[in-house]
C-alpha cells in the first residue's frame, strides 16, 4: 500500500533503518520499531523522516531501552473447523 522510510544519522550518514508499511483503512495508533543503535556515534541519536505533505501526520516519537523480554506461547490443536459452507476443514487448517 505505501511505505515510510525511517532514517537513523549512522557515521555521519542518514541511512534507512526501518520501513514502516501502512495499510487500511484505518489508521495506526502506536506502533514500536526495533532499531541497531550500534553504529550511533555519541549521545545524541537523530532521525530523518519524510512523509508526503498530507498524507502522514507524525504525532511524537519515543525511545525506550530496556531489553526485550522473551515471549512465550503453547501450541493449540484444532478441535473443529467449518468452512462458510459447513464443510469440515480441521484436517486442512492443523
């Protein structure tokens, strides 16, 4: 649908460190980037974005470092799945 290229100034350089993709037809509230910082000289960390004029509003960004934690989930099996015909699909979808 579009893109948004987030830019990260790295040795001097601003270079694309993610892409944020929208879609439709309703609008993203918050969304979290993982960035490298790595390659940040300094302590000051500067970003580059540019939007096409009207089409993006940019409320405010936030940086939050803490270490992400590892997630955990369990498989779940199928007990029984219809298709919009009523016609028993479990085999297909396990």
């Amino acid at each position: 649908m579009y893109e948004l290229e987030l830019k990260m100034k790295i040795k001097g350089e601003f270079k694309t460190q993610a892409v944020l993709q929208g879609g439709g037809p309703f609008k993203t509230e918050n969304r979290v980037v993982e960035l490298d910082l790595s390659g940040i000289e300094g302590e000051m960390i500067e970003f580059e974005v540019n939007p096409a004029v009207g089409f993006w509003t940019l409320d405010n960004f936030k940086l939050h470092f803490d270490v992400p934690q590892q997630a955990f989930g369990e498989e779940i099996k199928v007990s029984k799945t219809t298709d919009n015909f009523g016609k028993d699909i479990s085999e297909k979808i396990s």
